[in-house]
C-alpha cells in the first residue's frame, strides 16, 4: 500500500491534468465540491488509521449511499461525510437528520449481510470545511458514533 501523502500527490496531478485535457465536469458546482470533499476525508481516515474497504456503496434493494465504509481497529465504521464551502449554514453533521439516517442504517443492514453476524459497527460523521475556495487545505473533523441511535448494532 502506498503512503497517503504520496497517493495524494498522484491524485491531485492526474486532477490537474484531466482539467486540462478533458472536458469539463457537468456536474454542479456543490456535487464537484462533495466529491473534493469526500476524497479529503478519505485521506484522513487512511491517516487517523482507518483501513477503507468502499467507497460510495449502494444497494439495489433500498435508497441511499453510504459514502466510506472502513474499520478502524476492530470496528466496522459506516461514514457519511458532508462539506461545507461556509460556515453560514447548517453545520455539516447538523445535515445528517433523521431521513438521512434512516436511510444510511438500511443501506448500512445490506452491507452488514456480507460480514460475520458478531461484527461490531458504528456510523460516524465526517465534516469537511473550504474557507471558500476548494483548492485550500480543509479543515476536517470526525464525529464517531454519530447515531447513537442507530450505530450500536441495533439497527
């Protein structure tokens, strides 16, 4: 596995590159601005020790996405990131109601088919600030075990 900083630095000069070559990204500006954000909270993951295993995961059987799938330790980790280019809204983990955690734990019971019945999970929010400009550093914070609802086996 190569290190985080040096995958980075490909990432980002294959993004550099594509804009330059490629045509531009159809997408609205807030869906490109979520993706820049859910590739940095990947990387700081990777970084705090969270071994990722998926990204972006769907299921044909129910609604929603779960952004990141990793573990982190023993702990099967469920993460919704949300990014904010201002501090002017809702706070990003404020976003995370209760529609999006319904449909986070069914998407969530999905994987979980897939894992031995005796693994233990919880969901965390991952919250990715730009100060106005996505080509800055973020700032970045981990709420672990944001659902205390939901995130403890229960689901």
């Amino acid at each position: 596995m190569l290190p985080a900083g040096f995958t980075r630095a490909i990432i980002s000069s294959l993004d550099w590159a594509a804009q330059r070559v490629l045509p531009a990204d159809p997408r609205p500006k807030h869906q490109r601005t979520g993706t820049h954000g859910e590739e940095a909270a990947y990387f700081h993951l990777r970084q705090l020790g969270y071994a990722m295993v998926a990204r972006n995961f769907r299921s044909a059987r129910c609604r929603g996405e779960i952004d990141l799938i990793g573990w982190d330790g023993d702990i099967l980790c469920f993460i919704e990131v949300k990014t904010r280019t201002s501090r002017d809204v809702k706070t990003p983990e404020a976003a995370v109601d209760r529609h999006k955690r319904r449909e986070l734990a069914q998407v969530a019971r999905e994987y979980l088919r897939r894992v031995p019945p005796t693994c233990q999970w919880r969901f965390d929010i991952v919250s990715v600030y730009y100060n106005g400009l996505v080509a800055c550093r973020p700032q970045i914070e981990v709420f672990r075990n944001a659902s205390l609802a939901t995130g403890n086996g229960a689901a």
